[in-house]
C-alpha cells in the first residue's frame, strides 16, 4: 500500500465461493474489474451506480451527422447562392431527431 493514499487500516474477512460469485458477478454489472475498490465503495456508499452510455454516443453520432449535413448545405448555398426546400426539410427532421433523443435521455437520467 501507498503511503501517500492514507488507508493505513486493513480490512480482512473470508467469503463463500457463492458469495464470491456473486460479487463477481456485481462487479461485472458495475463495470469495474478492482475488487478492492470496488469493496471499498460498497462499504463506504452502499451502491454504485452503472450507467449504460449508449444512449449518449448514439445521440454524439447524430450531432456529429448534423453538423456535418450543416456544413455541405451551407458550403453548397454558398457556392451557388440557392437554398433547397429539401436541404432545410432534411435539416429540420435531424434537428426533431436530436432533440427526441435529448429528451429520451433526460428523462432516462431523471427517472434514476
């Protein structure tokens, strides 16, 4: 152990192989593959919370594919001064689009 960490206590105690099993298996949903962290947050918090992010690169595609379709239209308009019902159509249901998934991942974070 660090000496710079401060923990200078230890902490010792035997488990069952099911039990071990099980904390395996929480560690997993958690995500975290630090036993002695992980045991140290159970202890001190009681809980951890997981969250699955999935959600967030799906919607930082979408941006990403919205600002780039942005930038074409813009260049486009640009070079021959004409703005196409079709190119803000499009821009319009990308936008719906982000800002359905912005609200499906707030109320996401809100119910936890």
């Amino acid at each position: 152990m660090r000496k710079t960490e401060g923990r200078t206590i230890g902490l010792y105690f035997k488990v069952s192989p099911e039990e071990m099993a099980l904390i395996e298996k929480k560690m997993e949903q958690a995500g975290t593959r630090n036993k002695r962290a992980y045991l140290r947050k159970m202890a001190v918090d009681g809980y951890i919370v997981h969250l699955d992010m999935e959600s967030v690169k799906e919607l930082t595609k979408l941006l990403r594919s919205l600002s780039a379709n942005t930038n074409q239209i813009a260049r486009r308009c640009n070079e021959t001064r004409n703005l196409y019902a079709e190119d803000v159509e499009d821009l319009r249901k990308g936008y719906a689009a982000a800002q359905a998934g912005l609200l499906s991942l707030i109320r996401k974070f809100a119910s936890l």
